[in-house]
C-alpha cells in the first residue's frame, strides 16, 4: 500500500489523509474539560477554520490580487527568482526540463506581495528535492502539555534527521540564498502560495515559479491550539488549508521574512481552540 501523503484517502474535507501512526502519548481537550484525554480521528473536528475573520479578510485580499495578475504582465510585478547568494535573476525565463533550467534553476522566490522569500524545491534528490517528507517536530514553540510531535518520522537524504525542526536547521545551516533565517511558514503565509486559477486541483501554485511542488500536504508552523496532536498545512494538489496529525509525514517548504501587512502573527491566524 502507497502511504505517502499523496496517495492515502482523505476522510473529511478539513483534514489532511491519516497515516495509520501511533497515538500513545497524544492527547487532545475537549469542550468542557481542560484535561487531556486519547486523541481518536472519529472525534476530531470537521468545521474548525483555520484562521480568525481578520486574518481571513487580509488572506482573501492576497490571494484575489495574485489569481487576478495578469498573464501578459511583467513577471516581476508578482514574483521574482534568486539565485544561491540571493542575488535577483532578471529575466530568468527559464522552465523545468530545459538544459537552462539545469544549469542554472533558481533557489529561492522573493513574493512581492508579502514581502516573504521561498525556498525552491529541487527533482534531483539533494537536501531541497520535493520528494521527502517530514513529520513535525517543534518543541521550542508550545507548552509542556502539548504535544511536541514526533522527531525522525519521514523519508529523506540518508543521514539527516526527518522532522520539521531538523529540515530547518540543515537549511540554515548551508545559508540557502546566502541567509540563516529560514524557518517553517505559519498557516497564513503557506496559504498566500495557493494559485487556484490554472492548476487547480492538481499542482495549485504558480508552477513557473514553484515548479517541483508536490501534490499533497505541506506542513505549516501553525499547531491546533485545542487538539493539541494536530497542526495546520496547506494541500497544494486540492487547494485548501488542512490539519493532519503531527506523526504524519508531509512536504515542507521553508520561508524567510515577515509578512507585510497585517495579521501576520501565527498566533492570530488559526483558530483550532474555540
């Protein structure tokens, strides 16, 4: 059986598809009670949004600008591809599968919208190829009774450490783009990515800018605050933000910057606790 995160059967609309993982250890609270108790799928939310109406409107605003641009406009009105000192590529047309586009791909994105620079995945197996999955793991970020997630639970290079926290520092730790800063995006800003004008479903993103994007779930920085075994992502092949339990492995995409504009702060864009 294909388990990778591509290829499991989705059970609700708002929730990525499950692996079959371990849940010992992982607690959620309920309505009415603070104390946790055993964290079982048939008793997770089916409506919870991911983010409040102000980071709503805000988002709504991002992504009707972008899936509005039009074609014949300058690319660089929108999107604008760095090399691997971070340095502008004017006029860098290059598309996937061209001998241009081995030679000489880009490394990372720079969204003007946002203000936030992107990494690129890579098809060629190095630390940066779409292909590896991850499970989360951030136990810098939430209390001590929450849930930290689960370290070394995907698929990637031999020799690295597959959760989210591990990614981040093999990242940073070969400066991509020239920078140490990356991190894993929170729920509002992996969502400005989403392009459901051409691609979608199947790769909803801008594919001449983010062209190794895989087809399935992406894991944001963005924990559920109530069910505290899950965390927020974004499906790229069906459009829609989503949550998964943390042992599940999924995709990352890594980012650097703040967010321009406002309700930017992870903390006031998801919505997991009522």
């Amino acid at each position: 059986m294909d388990t990778s995160p591509a290829h499991i059967t989705r059970f609700t609309i708002i929730f990525f598809p499950l692996l079959a993982v371990t849940l010992s250890g992982c607690a959620y609270f309920t309505e009415t009670d603070d104390s946790p108790v055993n964290c079982p799928v048939a008793d997770l939310p089916k409506n919870h949004p991911p983010f409040n109406s102000a980071a709503q409107k805000r988002l709504e605003q991002l992504i009707k600008r972008a899936n509005n641009t039009s074609k014949d406009s300058p690319e660089s009105t929108v999107f604008v591809r760095l090399n691997k000192q971070g340095t502008p590529l004017t006029g860098h047309n290059n598309a996937p599968g061209t001998v241009e586009f081995r030679t000489a791909p880009w490394s990372c994105v720079k969204d003007r919208r946002t203000g936030l620079t992107w990494e690129s995945k890579t098809n060629d197996l190095s630390l940066h190829d779409k292909r590896w999955t991850y499970t989360w793991y951030e136990p810098t970020q939430i209390s001590k009774d929450n849930y930290a997630g689960k370290t070394d639970g995907g698929k990637c290079p031999e020799g690295n450490i597959c959760d989210t926290q591990a990614y981040v520092a093999a990242v940073n730790a070969k400066k991509l783009c020239g920078h140490e800063d990356w991190r894993l995006p929170n729920i509002f800003e992996l969502h400005t990515l989403l392009n459901r004008k051409d691609n979608c479903p199947g790769t909803c993103t801008d594919k001449h800018y983010f062209p190794n994007t895989a087809k399935g779930g992406y894991w944001s920085s963005s924990p559920f605050e109530k069910f505290i075994c899950y965390a927020w992502g974004v499906d790229f092949e069906l459009g829609d933000a989503s949550g998964a339990h943390k042992d599940t492995p999924l995709y990352i995409r890594l980012v650097r910057g703040e967010m321009s504009g406002s309700a930017s702060n992870p903390e006031n864009t998801h919505t997991g606790k009522k």
